[in-house]
C-alpha cells in the first residue's frame, strides 16, 4: 500500500500506527483500496483540538465479484477509528444521487488525499460527470435535515406536542429523501402524516404521527433500516429536547456550522463552480458558528435569532441557485458507464 506523497505528513503518520493495522491486513481492503481521504472536520477547515480523525475511500470489488456479478455493495467499517470505505459498485451509486457526504470526498485538497491509485485518479479527476440537478434535493434536503434539527433542539419542553410532531415529521421525510441511496424503493412509498384534527375533537392535543405502509416481497433487512433512521430521527429528538449541558450546546453549534456550510457548498455546486470541502474562505463564519459567537444569552435563555439570521441569507443564495442551476437535470450516466467499464478493464487485466 503506497501513500500519497503530496499527503500531510501527520496524517500519513497515522495510518502507520497500529490503529490502521486493518488497512493492510483485511483481504478485502488491502490492493483493492484505491482511494482514501480525510472527510469531516479536518476536512472542512473546521477542526479544533479535540477533533477526531475521519477517514474514507474507495475500494475495488473483486476480479470474482464482478465475474460471478455479486458484487459487494455495502461499505467497510471501522468504528473504532471512525473509518468507511465504499466498494466501487456503491460508491458509483451514491456519487450518482450527488449525495453529499460522498460527492465531498472527490472535493478535498490535494494535501488530504492519503491514497489515490490510477482508478482512484480517474474517479477524482471525473468528479465533474456526477454533478446534476439532483444536488438540488440532496444538499437542500441534508441542510434541511440540519435546520430540523436545530429547531427541534430549541423547542422547550412545554412546547404544544402538536408543534412538536410538526417538527419530527418535518425531520423525518428530509431524512426520507436520502432512503434511496441506501435502501430498495418501495413501489407506493411511506406516508407519514398527522390526521386532521377538527375544532371541536377533544383528543386533538393527543394527535400523533401516523404512518401508511403497504409492502410485500421487500427485503426485511432494508425495511428493518428505514424504521432504525425513522427511529433515530424521534429518539434524538427526545435527547435534544432536554438539553441542559455545555456538551449539548457544542453539538447545537455544531449543526449549524453543518447547515450553512452545506448550503455554501451546495450554492457552488449548483453555480456550476464544482466541489471544494474544504471552506477556506468561509472559515471565520464557520469556526464562529462551531464556537457560538452568534448565540447570545438573555434572561438565561440562549438566543439562536443571529444564527438563524445567517442561515435565512444562505438558504436565500440557495435557491437562487437552484432557480438559476444550469447542470444537466441527471448526471452523465453515459460517461458514468464508460468510467466503470475503464475501471472494471483495470481489475479484470490485473
């Protein structure tokens, strides 16, 4: 495994430690990884000192993979070190759908690509064929998902529940927008929704969110992952509606440095100016946003009005862009397929 030499050198460091030992050694990484990059903070430009390390890649399916065609299409991971790596077969996929936590690692700087094979190169250099309109759904619906998710924070416990389902609903069918990228659509959709409620229903304050699901011969498993993030959506909900500690307000802070810096990068996209990671000249607003300069204190109460401020003028930017978006209303899947087709000559010549 040769690292990249325009690396910084901390980082290249690090993989040699033990910790990584698993680069090497799994059969299933090892020569088949053909990229690998930091994601997260230290890729944004945002970390501090207590910012861990995110690393993630690309890595080959198989010679018997593709020739047997059941090619692995769910990624390695490596909690313990906060490490993913994609097979070919999916992260094609999800580049496809310009989903942004993957269509960011072909945008990092040069200095934070720690492996880059030829077939690595050759995505990265390419990274242009996967950008389309559909950024418009995916980055508007991660930031969307962000916003929910400061908003729910910030309800208080004697919120009315009404607006408090409001509010989950909301996050859950951002989320729901990304099932997609990882799960089989289900033919007739999920419907979520809270009933009416007439004036004179007596029960109205106790009106929930309700769903309608008809399914038949779909995978248990996948079914088994939309209900988990559905889940997750509510339970986080419940975590951050009872926040009393500092801890808490770091992580607050942190989803809205998330939320403006996916409207940025997501405003270029759409201009047409590419992907950059790394924000450079956003760092300022950013890092002030990680470290709640914007959030005033009155009464004992923090005031989040200046940050929700800031985020109106970037979603504002947004959707200029998107009204004004000139990438084509789907990635070149034809260019898409000849990259593959190179790509997969590569593996089968080996």
């Amino acid at each position: 495994m040769i690292f990249s030499q325009n690396a910084e050198g901390k980082f290249i460091d690090i993989l040699h430690t033990t910790d990584y030992d698993f680069l090497k050694t799994n059969p299933v990484l090892n020569a088949n990884i053909i990229y690998l990059t930091l994601s997260g903070s230290h890729a944004y430009g945002t970390n501090n000192e207590y910012s861990d390390i995110d690393i993630r890649g690309i890595f080959l399916n198989t010679k018997k993979e593709l020739l047997t065609m059941e090619c692995s299409d769910k990624p390695f991971e490596h909690r313990e070190s906060d490490t993913v790596i994609y097979p070919l077969k999916q992260i094609i996929k999800l580049l496809s759908n310009c989903n942004p936590n993957c269509i960011e690692l072909l945008g990092t700087k040069d200095q934070h690509v720690l492996l880059c094979s030829p077939e690595g190169k050759l995505i990265r250099d390419n990274a242009h064929i996967f950008l389309s309109k559909y950024a418009i759904n995916t980055f508007g619906g991660y930031a969307t998902a962000q916003l929910r998710r400061l908003q729910n924070a910030l309800a208080r416990d004697n919120y009315p529940k009404s607006e408090k389902e409001r509010h989950i609903l909301g996050s859950i069918q951002n989320q729901m927008v990304t099932f997609k990228d990882r799960y089989k659509e289900i033919d007739n959709n999920i419907n979520l929704y809270i009933p009416h409620v007439n004036d004179g229903d007596l029960n109205k304050k106790d009106k929930e969110i309700l769903i309608d699901i008809n399914v038949k011969g779909y995978p248990l498993r996948d079914l088994k992952g939309m209900y988990s993030e559905m889940n997750n959506v509510i339970r986080d909900y419940d975590k951050l509606n009872h926040r009393n500690s500092k801890k808490d307000d770091l992580h607050l802070n942190k989803h809205a440095l998330h939320l403006v810096r996916l409207l940025i990068m997501g405003t270029e996209i759409l201009q047409g100016k590419g992907i950059h990671t790394h924000r450079e000249q956003d760092h300022s607003l950013l890092m002030d946003l990680r470290n709640g300069t914007y959030v005033l204190e009155r009464n004992g109460v923090k005031d989040y009005s200046e940050v929700f401020n800031i985020v109106d003028k970037y979603e504002k930017e947004f959707n200029y862009a998107k009204k004004e978006c000139a990438l084509p209303d789907k990635p070149d899947y034809d260019a898409i397929n000849d990259l593959v087709m190179e790509i997969t000559r590569h593996i089968l010549m080996k």
